[in-house]
C-alpha cells in the first residue's frame, strides 16, 4: 500500500494546483480523535505507521481487523495501547487447540436459588476483543465468532444478546509457524474488513527502538498511555464517517474492481459482494482521516490491498509461483478505468 496519509495535520493541505475545498461535513471531530490516538500509541511503538493507520481506520469503518506478522513486531502490543487509549472496555483471549466455543461466548449456568438457568457472559461480552492467535483454535471454536462479528450479538439457548457499541475484533496471527494451526474458515475471513501485513522495522526505526527500551530500562511503557477517546465520541465520529460522500461514480469504480477478481485467470475464488461494502466503508473511513467528506479514487486504491488481500484465493499455480495477492490487485486495479 503506497501514501500513507499523515494525520499528525489537521486535514490535507491541497496542492497548488488543486481548488481548495470545503467540507460539507465538519470533519473536526475525526481529526482530532486520530490525532490524540496516534499521539498515545506512539509513547511506545515506533514507526509501524500503516499498521496503526489501518487501525485506526478499522474503528472509524465500525470493521474488524487481522493483523499478520512474525513475531516480535508488536502486534499485540500495538492492540493493547489502543485499547488503551479508548475509554471502553478491552477483554484479551487467547486462541487454543482445546477452547470452546463457550469458553468465548459464554455459556448457561444453572441457579439453585432460582432453580433457573442464568447465561454467564464469556469475554467476547466487550467493546474492543483483542484474539491473539486467531489460528490456534480449530473451526468449531472459529464458528463461535461469525454471528458476534457480523450482526453485533450472540443468540444462546434461543435469545440474542445484542453487543454495546462499538465493538470490535482485532485478531494475530503468526504466518510462519504453522504446526498446531487451523487455516481460517473463508466465511470468517470474508468478515475482516483489513488484513494488516506487518513487516520488520526499517534500520532507523529499529535503533529508535533501542534506544526507547534502554532509556525505559523495562519492557515497555504502557503505562504512559492514556485513554483520550470516550465511547459517545467515537460512535459520533463513526457517524460522521458514514457520511462521508460516494459519487455514484465511484461506487461503480468499486463494484469493478472487485468483479476483475472473480474473472481473473490468476484467482481462484473472486471477492464477495461483502468486499465491496467493506471497501466502500473502509474509503470513506481513509478519506475522513485526510480530512475529506468525500472519496477520491486514490483513497479507494490505496486500502485495495488490506481490503481485499485476505478475500481472494490465487490458483495453486500462481501460488507455486511465489505471486502475492497484492501484486494480483494492484494490475486488476490498474486495469478498471479511473472515473473522472
């Protein structure tokens, strides 16, 4: 992914070339909320901007997020800052071979001074859910999540429990240790409205990173984040995010891109109807940060990859080739016209 915004500025300043703009939607309150998080999260990390970028992002698009990386990269870390920074309740779970699903969701308990049962809510009952190791855990425990992630609410025993907003997974996963994993099922992959890559810290960062652990003599700083975002505030942002305009034009510009998937010689299995909601949100959710209340193509091409990287399978002969999605992506997205 190309153009990381920076948000540390209010909004995007235009070019010389560009007419300056209005915003339609006072986008103030966004700005501000990306800022003071960025802000806090970066006491501790560093560099790791697309990660905490797409993020960020995931929490204004009301979306769930997969981040993917070795270890050692901060991943969990990165969660539990912005966990952190949120005035919300956190709740961490780690996956294993031997989790059920009503270690999740929760399960009936049986009240003897009722003589009734009584439902005992599991930790999935949270407003941000940290999953560390999404893939430890095999399908069934995995199906546990499909109807929390996509309608807000858990049904047991035949009644729903609906979810308090927001509520968000943020899952880990380890892409080079593969013994003791369960490839994720495609219908709840499908329900990620990111998958974060995260890679090595560039030279410069990982001095910086050095640094910071010798002058702190502990392993981390947590402790230095504060929470500076309240639930109303970010609900109402969210708001305003859905508001965020889409010409008609871009929408189609959307629906083709993800149609190139399903009619490429090099993928298997083309991305759903869902990916284009998905990546419709996810835009208008990019172009707030920046500092717009409408999207532009470049912000649509800019998160393709995180989007949609995690919805398509490639043949196996693309795949004993070494060819990455995003590499698949980026031509499909260069062959639809840009609308003008």
């Amino acid at each position: 992914m190309s153009d990381i915004p920076n948000t540390d500025l209010p909004q995007e300043e235009p070019s010389s070339q560009e007419v300056p703009f209005k915003n339609r939607i006072d986008l103030s309150g966004v700005q501000t909320l990306v800022g003071k998080i960025r802000a806090e999260i970066r006491k501790v990390i560093v560099g790791q901007d697309e990660m905490i970028d797409l993020l960020i992002c995931g929490l204004l698009a009301d979306g769930h997020v997969l981040v993917e990386g070795v270890p050692g990269v901060a991943k969990t870390l990165t969660v539990r800052l912005l966990a952190k920074t949120l005035d919300t309740n956190f709740s961490r779970i780690q996956f294993t071979p031997d989790l059920m699903p009503a270690d999740i969701i929760g399960t009936s308990v049986f009240n003897s001074k009722t003589a009734d049962f009584e439902f005992k809510k599991g930790p999935v009952f949270s407003n941000l859910v940290l999953i560390d190791e999404i893939n430890r855990s095999p399908a069934k425990t995995q199906s546990a999540l499909f109807e929390v992630m996509q309608e807000r609410q858990i049904t047991v025993d035949g009644v729903s429990h609906v979810m308090q907003r927001p509520f968000l997974v943020i899952a880990t996963q380890n892409p080079i240790e593969h013994e003791g994993t369960y490839r994720l099922p495609e219908a709840q992959l499908d329900r990620f409205l990111f998958k974060v890559d995260v890679g090595y810290p560039e030279l410069d960062d990982e001095v910086a990173i050095l640094e910071g652990a010798y002058q702190r003599k502990t392993d981390s700083d947590i402790a230095s984040v504060n929470a500076v975002v309240t639930a109303e505030e970010l609900n109402s942002q969210k708001e305003r995010v859905s508001e965020v305009h889409v010409e008609k034009e871009l929408m189609q510009y959307i629906a083709r891109i993800v149609n190139e998937t399903r009619n490429s010689s090099s993928i298997l299995i083309g991305a759903s109807p869902r990916a284009s909601v998905y990546l419709m949100r996810a835009a208008q959710a990019w172009a707030a940060m920046k500092g717009r209340d409408f999207i532009t193509p470049e912000d649509v091409k800019e998160i393709i990859a995180p989007s949609l990287r995690h919805r398509i399978t490639l043949t196996p002969e693309r795949e004993m080739e070494g060819v990455l999605p995003d590499t698949i992506l980026k031509q499909l997205a260069d062959k639809v016209e840009v609308p003008r």
